[in-house]
C-alpha cells in the first residue's frame, strides 16, 4: 500500500489492507486452507485485485501474515529467558512451541519457495532465542556441551515440528517428547 510522499493511505485502503490480513491470518490457523489470493479475497469478502493491490502481492500479504503470528512466539521466546532460569525457559517455551506449531503446522508447507523476508528474519530470532537458552542452560550445567548447538537446535526444531504434525490423539506424545528431549540434553542423563 504505497501513497505519494506526506499522504496518508485513504480509509478503503487500510480497512481493505486490514480485512485481508485478518483473512490471511484466519486461513493459516486452518488446516488445509488454499492460500490463494482468491481464497484470502473470498473470505476478506473482496476483489482479489483489491488484495493484490494492498499488498503488492501475495508474498508480502502472507510474509504480513505470518509474521502477524510469529511476533508473539518470538517476543514470549525473549520474555521467558529475562524471566526465568535457561532450562526452565527452554522447557517452558518448547510446549508453547510445540503446541503454536501444531495449530499452524500446515502452513509450512505452503510457503515453500515464497520471498518472506519479515518471516524470515522472525524465525531466525526464534532460532536466537532457543541458542541463547541452551547456551545459558549449558552455563548453568543443565544442558551437555558435547553437542555442537547448530545441531541441538536443528534437533529441536525438526523433531518438534515432527511431534506437532503428528497431531496424536495420546495427550502423552508431548510429554514424552520433552522428556527423551532434555534427558538427552542432560550432562547426566537419569538412570
């Protein structure tokens, strides 16, 4: 939604902007959504023109989407560690994890091969934020350092996007996730 210099955007264009962000939004949190510029003007309840327009395209409309959903993951990463101990943060924050990626898991999918700069820069503090938990966790001796921690974080993420796509009916995957998890991120695994 670009305006000339010193114009404010007119009142259509940032409600229409809006409605199709929430529409985007709304579709991501459905499994098996089409995440069409249709789709989204369907449900926003306008042209697919109008979108297209808002947006530039139907790249920066879902990277707005995403990153609409991915702030608050990010920001309650970063909250947990100035709250918390390391290992505290980082058990906490993987059910949360686990439990956002299983409602949003689908997406995923559908991204592949879009130009979602916002998103990616988001996940990359995501990523961040999970190294500076085991790297204080380790500090603090809850957490092995035989382990390079690219390859704890990839553990991490790909298994916890493995268990949330699972979408188990046992209440127990979770549970047994974390705990096979940080036992074996434990410098003394239990007996």
């Amino acid at each position: 939604m670009s305006t000339p210099a010193g114009r404010r955007p007119r009142a259509d264009a940032v409600r229409n902007r809006r409605l199709a962000l929430d529409a985007a939004t709304a579709l991501l949190a459905e499994p098996g959504a089409s995440l069409t510029v249709e789709a989204i003007a369907a449900r926003a309840g306008l042209g697919a023109a109008t979108v297209v327009r808002a947006f530039g395209g139907k790249d920066a409309l879902l990277d707005a989407a995403v990153s609409r959903l991915l702030e608050p993951v990010v920001q309650r990463a970063r909250d947990l560690l100035a709250e918390v101990a390391p290992y505290e943060a980082l058990r906490i924050f993987l059910r949360e994890l686990i439990t956002f990626q299983a409602a949003h898991h689908a997406v995923n999918d559908q991204l592949a091969g879009l130009d979602l700069p916002a998103t990616t820069s988001l996940r990359a503090g995501l990523v961040a934020a999970v190294e500076d938990m085991i790297e204080g966790a380790r500090r603090d001796g809850a957490v092995r350092t035989d382990l390079d921690l690219a390859v704890i974080t990839t553990l991490i993420g790909q298994t916890a996007l493995a268990v949330a796509r699972a979408q188990s009916s046992s209440p127990g995957l979770l549970d047994a996730y974390l705990t096979v998890l940080l036992d074996g991120l434990s410098p003394h695994p239990p007996a």
